[in-house]
C-alpha cells in the first residue's frame, strides 16, 4: 500500500521513522512518500520537503513567511492527488496538517493522525475540525484518552508512547569514552537543557548558568541543539566548569546526576532517563501574559500532567531565578529527593504504557486499511 506522511518538525522525523519500520513489518509492500528529515530518508521512500524548510515558530515569524506556508499548503495538495496514496498520515504539525486533512477528506482520502494536537492544553475548538477530518486518531498521552472520548465523545486509540521506544533503542553509553571523546571530568555531571530556538535559549540559558560558581564539585554540560552552532552558546559561557555537547542529549542524559530542563518533550526525556530535574520556563512578558489566559493547565511539564501531580518543581517566569534555581538544585541533588524522584518515574513510565507504541499505531492502521 501506499503512505503519504507529513510531519513538520524533529521530533516528528523521529516518531516517523519509527513508524515507517514499524509499518514495513505490517505491510511488505509499504511505499511511503513523506515530509519528514533524514530519519525517515534513512527508512527509505521519497522525501518530499524537510522539515527544517517548514519550521516557522512563533506568530511573527509565521506572518512573515504566510506566502511559503500557503505555497506549501498548495504544493501537498497536488502532490498527494499525483501520489494517490491509500492513506494519509498526519504527526502532530497541527497548523499545517489540520488543513490538509480538511482538504483530503473532500477528496474522500483516509485521513490518520499519530500524535494528536495538544488541544487540551489550548485551542480546544479545533476539536470540531479532527472529528469532522480525521478518521483515526492514535493519541500517546493516557489522559488524551478521556479528554477525546468522554469530553468530546470522539472515539480515539490510545497507543502508549513513543519517545520509550526512541530511548530504549539507544546503546549503551561507556560512561569512559564519553567522558574522554568529550573532554569532560569524572566530577558528576548536571545536564542543562535550555531548549532549542535561540530566543529561547537566550531567556533560558544565563539563569540556568549563573548557579555554576556555587557546584564546584560538579560539572555542568549544556545540550546542544542540533539547529544551532556552538558559537551561539559560547556568548553566555564564562565559568570553566561549563561544557557543550550538540545533538548528544540521550547519551549525556543516561549519565547525568541531574538536570534543568526547559519546559517541553525534553521534561518527559529528562524523566525517563530518571535523571532528578527542574523544569524551568520564562517568557516575554507579553507572551507569558498571552499564554496565562489561553493555556488551561495546572502544570506546563509533562511528568506532572501525567501524573496529575508536582512531581517535579516548575520555576515559571518570575520564580525562575537564581535563588530559587540553587535551591530547588540543592533539593534534587539530595539523596532521599533522588529516591522519590525514581518512585515518580517508574510510574510515569507505568502510565504511559510501556513499549511498542509504533507497534502498535501501525497494526491499527494497516488492519484499519484492510477492513
């Protein structure tokens, strides 16, 4: 059969490729045509566009590329109809996928979405448009269950997570070679992960390093984002004890004591790699302001929305500072924190299901292609 798979974003090249070798399993005769990166060239098929060519973030940036997004909007559509694939696959990418599935349904194409919009978190009213749009709906949070099915009386398939298979895949890291091929010490090591946008990085990055003086007994190591070069994080590194390393964040993760994290998919892998953390997140206050009225959620960390509890400590715009960061770091480093820390985690990793959430997503949609 033939696939057609947009995804729009790194996160989605991975949980794609994964996909795709899941749906070979299914499917022997699997032909895929994609948006996605080099993960799923690797799988094979045809790459139609990379998603470093569509990652617009932020509203301003958005209205300044409108022409390339609605170029882009055109283009897939005639490409899909030349392709005339079996099946649409959406991952997440809501403002641009949520279109093209509107589109595909008039054309009477099969519209499945593998990591469902986040919105419970904001923009509910989108609802309307997955259960008028999107024939199957495979979600990865346990709680998105419910939100769809009993809410919003939309039946979903909830299909376990798939960031545990992405992390139980990797290899062992040899904590000496990394050490040595990285030019770290043996001190222990607090990993800090200020995001991946350079806005964000900025907001994030000098905070999380003014607290360096006061753990000479550590060393701190910042992950790189693979879109930005070392020279743009060189700006804010003034102490010794201070290294970078790009693009390595699960092997730097698998060997950290412990971490801060900015808010996002990084608070779930910080989690089950169960490295103790604090989630941090600062904003404009023009944003923050924003974000507060149209964001209905207790907590902005994944770990605690799972767990429907503060199971990490989030210092949110004003309490992210440098006083209330060492202390909260003081916390975690402490041995009887670590042990509940581990608690915490082990359910998490309970509640999200396990593995073979790709599995899983491609039996449910080939057998659904068959019925």
């Amino acid at each position: 059969m033939k696939y057609y798979i947009i995804s729009g974003e790194a996160s989605g090249d991975l949980h794609g490729s994964n996909l795709m070798k899941a749906l070979q399993k299914q499917d022997v005769n699997a032909d895929f045509r994609f948006w996605g990166g080099d993960l799923m060239q690797d799988v094979g098929g045809t790459l139609v566009k990379h998603y470093k060519a569509l990652a617009f973030m932020g509203f301003s940036e958005v209205i300044m590329n409108l022409r390339t997004i609605t170029k882009n909007l055109s283009f897939c559509k005639t490409d899909i109809e030349k392709y005339n694939p079996d099946v649409i696959i959406f991952i997440d990418y809501p403002g641009f996928n949520l279109r093209i599935a509107k589109w595909a349904k008039q054309k009477q194409f099969k519209t499945h979405y593998y990591i469902s919009p986040q919105i419970w978190a904001w923009k509910e009213g989108r609802i309307k448009a997955i259960k008028n749009d999107v024939d199957q709906m495979y979600v990865i949070l346990p709680f998105e269950k419910d939100f769809y099915e009993k809410k919003h009386n939309y039946p979903v398939h909830f299909v376990g997570h798939p960031l545990i298979d992405a992390i139980s895949d990797i290899t062992q890291v040899d904590d000496y070679k990394f050490r040595k091929d990285n030019d770290l010490s043996d001190k222990p090591i607090i990993a800090l992960l200020p995001g991946s946008r350079k806005q964000e990085i900025t907001k994030m990055l000098s905070v999380m390093l003014s607290v360096v003086d006061d753990y000479p007994d550590y060393q701190f190591v910042i992950a790189g984002a693979p879109s930005q070069d070392y020279s743009f994080y060189k700006t804010f590194i003034k102490q010794s004890n201070v290294s970078f390393i790009s693009n390595k964040t699960y092997d730097l993760l698998s060997l950290s004591t412990a971490a801060l994290v900015t808010s996002g998919t990084a608070t779930l892998e910080t989690g089950l790699f169960k490295v103790p953390q604090v989630v941090c997140y600062k904003g404009s206050w023009v944003s923050y302001q924003i974000g507060k009225r149209v964001v209905n959620l207790e907590y902005i960390s994944l770990v605690n929305l799972i767990l429907d509890k503060e199971a990490v400590t989030e210092l949110i715009q004003n309490d992210f500072n440098t006083k209330k960061l060492k202390s909260e770091l003081d916390r975690i480093l402490d041995e009887y924190e670590r042990t509940k820390f581990f608690m915490d985690y082990y359910e998490l990793e309970k509640k999200l299901g396990g593995k073979g959430a790709s599995q899983n997503t491609a039996k449910l949609i080939y057998d659904a292609l068959n019925d």
